[in-house]
C-alpha cells in the first residue's frame, strides 16, 4: 500500500484513509464514508470531559490528603518507619497532583488537530503538530482535496495562515 501522506496516527492513499498505530493500520475509512475533514485547534483525546474529571478528582484528592495528613510537628516525626510513612504520602501527594494536572492538560485544546467525521457519526481525532512543524501543511490539504471533494475540508484561520499555497 502507497501512502500519499503519512503521519505517526494516520496515512492517505488514493481512495482511503487509514489509521495507525505504532506505524501499523488499526482502521481502514473509505473516502465514501467520510462526511468531513476539519483542521481545527482542539484535543486528540477522545473524550475530554471526563479526562478533565477524572483530573480534578486527583487534584482534589491531592488536596484532602494534603491538608488532613501534612500536619505534622517534629515531636511526631521520632520513629524511624513514621518518617518513611510521611515521605511516602508527600511523594503520593505529588504523583496524585501531578498525575491530575497531566491529565487535565491533555485534555485542554492546546493544539492543532485533523478532526474525521464518518457517516457513521464516529469521530477521529489526531494531532498535526508535526506537519506544521516540517510545513507540509500544504501537502496534507491536497491530498485531503484528492481524497474527497474540498466542501468537505474546513480549516480555522490560523492554520490557514500556515499554508503556502492557499486552498481555493
């Protein structure tokens, strides 16, 4: 199979667009099944929502154990294990915060992302980072355009800022 363009999350051909992982086809969508294209600013995560949640939750948690067992004086901190106890809960406190806050990044729209939307109503999403970083912009939009018809391809301003040659 000849790629027309190919990326770390996805590749085109001819007539389909596939979906790989670890440089291998996972999904295989044909041009007819596709309704549209969007190179937009948003998350590749799936469902951001509850990344956002699933964030908080460990920031919150960060928090309670922050403030309910971080009171601790020198005149509690004599035994040996007692010590290595607390340093466990402090560095469980940081993974926790970290790891929420991690999560909640991720899923903010911070970058540029290619959109998928099949007649299926399912929805595919991956980041074009690293096309806009080697400027090959241009080739991904028309091999978009050869792919499917160009009423199907919607770009935001800024991305369309990044092409050389604009899309008519």
């Amino acid at each position: 199979m000849v790629y027309r363009y190919c990326t770390e999350f996805f590749a085109l051909t001819d007539d389909t667009i596939s979906f790989l992982r670890n440089r291998f086809p996972y999904k295989v969508i044909k041009s007819n099944e596709l309704i549209k294209v969007q190179l937009t600013k948003g998350t590749d995560v799936k469902r951001p929502i509850v990344s956002i949640g699933f964030g908080a939750i460990l920031i919150g948690v960060s928090v309670f154990l922050i403030v309910n067992f971080s009171g601790f004086g020198f005149e509690d901190l004599e035994g040996g294990g007692f010590i290595r106890a607390v340093g466990y809960l402090i560095v469980l406190e940081l993974f926790f915060a970290g790891l929420g806050g991690y999560s909640i990044y991720r899923a903010l729209p911070v970058h540029k992302v290619i959109v998928f939307t099949m007649a299926s109503g399912e929805q595919e999403s991956f980041s074009i980072s690293d096309a806009i970083q080697k400027k090959e912009v241009d080739l991904l939009v028309s091999c978009l355009v050869k792919l499917i018809n160009k009423t199907g391809i919607e770009m935001d301003s800024d991305i369309e800022r990044t092409l050389v040659t604009p899309v008519k």
